[in-house]
C-alpha cells in the first residue's frame, strides 16, 4: 500500500490527500489498459496479415516458376516426339519400298526414352510397319489422328486425346504427322506414341509442389492429356469440365473443380500445340508455416491481454481499498466516536471555512454549551452512565439543531 501510494504521489502531486487522484485513476487506469490491448491486437493482427499475404505471394512466385519449368518440359518432350516424327516422315517419304524402321532403332534414333511406341500406317489406315512386333492386321482408319491428316494437308503436329494402343495395349498420347506421295497425296500417317505420365511423373517433385500440389498439361480441345496430383496416379484422358479454362485463366487462387482442392494456380499457353501447362500449390500448405506463427502470436497476446487485465484489475481493487481506507481515516480523525458527532478538529475546519466566505459577516454563530458537575456523575456513577447520558445529549441537540440548516448556511453539533 505504501510503494502504491507514493506512486500515485509522483503522478499526482497535488490533491492525492484529497482522493481526488486515485478517482480519476479509477476512469484512466480501465482507459488505459484498453488502450494498450486495443494497439497490441491491431498490431498483431496487421502482422499476421502481412506474413499471410506473404506466405500466399511466396507461394505464387513458385507456382509461376513451377508453371514455366513445366512449360519448358512439355516442350523438350513435344520437340523430341516431333523430330522424330519428321525423321521417320522424311525417311519413308524418300524411299518407301526401302523404308527400313529397324536400322532407325539400331543407330539408336528410336529409343524408349523418347518414344513408347512408332508406327507408319498406310493410305488405307492399316499399320505397315511398328517398333511393337504385331501380328495380322491392325486397322488405325477409325483414329482421330487418321482423319485429320487424311482431310487435311495443312495440319502439321497433331496430338491426339490418350487411347488405348491396339498394339502397345498401353494408354498413349498420338503424335502424328502426315505422310505425302510424291504427286502430294494422301500417302499415310507416322505416329509416335508417348506414355502421358511421362509430361508429369518425371517432373512431379514434392519437394517444389509439396503433398497437394498439382501439375498438368491440358489440351485446349477439352480434355487431360497428363495431371499428377500429390502421390495419386496421374490422370489422363478425362473431360475437363465446362468453364476450366476460363476458370483457370481469371484466378489464381481458387478450388480445383477436379478434386476441389484450393490452390494457388499459374499456368502458361503452348498455343503452337494447343496445350496448356498448369501447376498448383496447395493453399493449406503454403500457410502451414504462417498458421504455426499465428498460433504463436495469438497465444502470446492473450497471454499479455490476461496480465494486463489481470494487473489492471489488482491495481484497480488497491485503488479503491486506498479510497475505502483514507475515507475510514477520514471519518475517524473528523468525528467523535462516542456520539458520532464531528469533533473539534471538524468544527474547526467548518468554522474557518465559513469565516472565509465573503457573507460571512452576521452570519456566523458558535453556541459553546458546558455541562457542568459531569465528572461527579462520572466518578459517582460510572464512565458507562456518563457514556449513555452524552449520547442521549446528542441526540436530543442533533434533533434540536437538524431544522436550522439553510440552502445557505449550516448548523452543526459537536462534543469534545
């Protein structure tokens, strides 16, 4: 208590003794604290909103990295499939009597690497020749990629949606590129198989994409070609739903309509192929770092918040026992305790305090009344007789005087 109030003497110099001081504390002390927790909050919470937008900016710039290193990818692949799409094309168109698709494979031209599978498929769609040895005839008439290059000579590069291979018995995407006689006609298509997994399998890191992330690389013509997500099997060949791409060009950050996984999403065109390449951050763990500093940072300023409340209530609680206490102080040191009356030091002060005021003049009166013989009574009868007769005198003098107090004035009783 006394560490407490020469605090309050320091801050307040003047009117302590009166109480005046620790009552404004009552109002500033409850201010204050709201204060500090009010600036304490914002602050942590605009920090938290700096570290998300952070972690989130963080986690696009990768994506967008992870977006142009796939695009890069997908193009090597593509490039490689096509020379030797345009190798065998070349070979065949020059001498196709002599055409021998072993010495391709012997001089290592043809290698698993880069070609699950290759086949020249005549005029009339049937296969002529394939690295797959077959058996009887195979009929490719009724594929996309026939058709295409079959109506038109203008196509060049045609990558067809993932089939199922009437050779392989795989699930491959068709790199086709069509075969010209000499006079210019139709003479035949080469087709390269690719295994799909091959544009996101190889590529797929959890170490750049973590354990959600996505990549693929879809054809503008609706459909996957290859998608890998996480540890699950890459996909290929389903439709893509209506409005995919639009949605995947307009944000990125959204939920994957594939999986409805949110993820902050970057994609780049291969508008030559018709292709999109896309890679996908899972948002969940691009914040998983910023949701442990979050706990961290909450817990700590409810922590503070719990002290500060918990300080400010105790100083609160001493403030008002101070006031509670220097009001007893003040009570016992202005009135008599027998009577309950003001004592002399009390009329004193009222009487100076009356004298000072500028009508005092005529105004103030002191009635000194004296009981005379009362300390007989005292040693005749005992101090407690003498006790009750003083309390009786008061009552009946406080009774007596209780009517004389004006709007202007004041009466008052005392015994000393």
């Amino acid at each position: 208590m006394g560490k407490l109030q020469t605090i309050l003497r320091r801050i307040w110099p003047t009117g302590f003794e009166g109480g005046v001081a620790p009552q404004w504390a009552l109002i500033l002390l409850p201010v204050l604290t709201m204060l500090i927790l009010a600036v304490l909050w914002i602050t942590i919470l605009e920090r938290l909103r700096v570290e998300k937008d952070a972690a989130l900016n963080d986690a696009r710039v990768a994506a967008r990295t992870e977006a142009s290193a796939l695009e890069t990818h997908t193009l090597k692949t593509i490039h490689d499939v096509d020379a030797i799409a345009r190798l065998l094309k070349f070979g065949y168109e020059s001498s196709p009597t002599t055409f021998d698709i072993k010495k391709y494979q012997a001089y290592g031209l043809i290698t698993a690497d880069t070609a699950l599978q290759v086949t020249i498929v005549g005029t009339d769609g049937r296969v002529i020749v394939s690295t797959t040895p077959f058996s009887g005839e195979v009929d490719l008439s009724d594929r996309e990629h026939f058709r295409v290059h079959r109506e038109s000579a203008a196509v060049g590069l045609f990558l067809s949606r993932p089939v199922i291979g009437r050779i392989s018995r795989q699930t491959s995407i068709q790199a086709t590129r069509r075969i010209n006689l000499t006079d210019g006609s139709f003479g035949g298509v080469v087709v390269v198989s690719e295994n799909p997994a091959w544009l996101t399998d190889g590529f797929y890191t959890n170490a750049a994409l973590g354990e959600h992330g996505m990549i693929a690389v879809l054809s503008r013509r609706g459909f996957i070609l290859s998608r890998r997500a996480g540890d699950a099997p890459s996909h290929t060949g389903d439709a893509l739903p209506d409005g995919y791409f639009g949605a995947r060009n307009t944000s990125d950050d959204s939920i994957d309509p594939l999986d409805h996984v949110e993820r902050i999403v970057a994609t780049r065109e291969l508008k030559q192929y018709g292709l999109m390449v896309v890679a996908g951050l899972s948002v969940a763990e691009a914040l998983d770092d910023y949701l442990k500093m979050r706990s961290v940072y909450l817990t700590m300023a409810s922590v503070i918040s719990v002290i500060l409340v918990g300080l400010s209530t105790w100083i609160t609680a001493l403030i008002l026992k101070l006031i509670k206490g220097k009001e007893a102080l003040r009570q016992v040191a202005h009135t008599d305790h027998l009577t309950g009356l003001p004592n002399r030091g009390c009329i004193m002060d009222r009487l100076e305090a009356a004298i000072v005021r500028p009508n005092a003049t005529g105004r103030v009166a002191v009635i000194f009344v004296d009981l005379d013989r009362f300390k007989e009574l005292n040693d005749t009868f005992g101090h407690h007789l003498g006790d009750a007769i003083l309390c009786e005198i008061a009552r009946r003098l406080t009774d007596a005087t209780r009517g004389c107090a004006r709007s202007d004035g004041w009466a008052a009783t005392s015994f000393s």
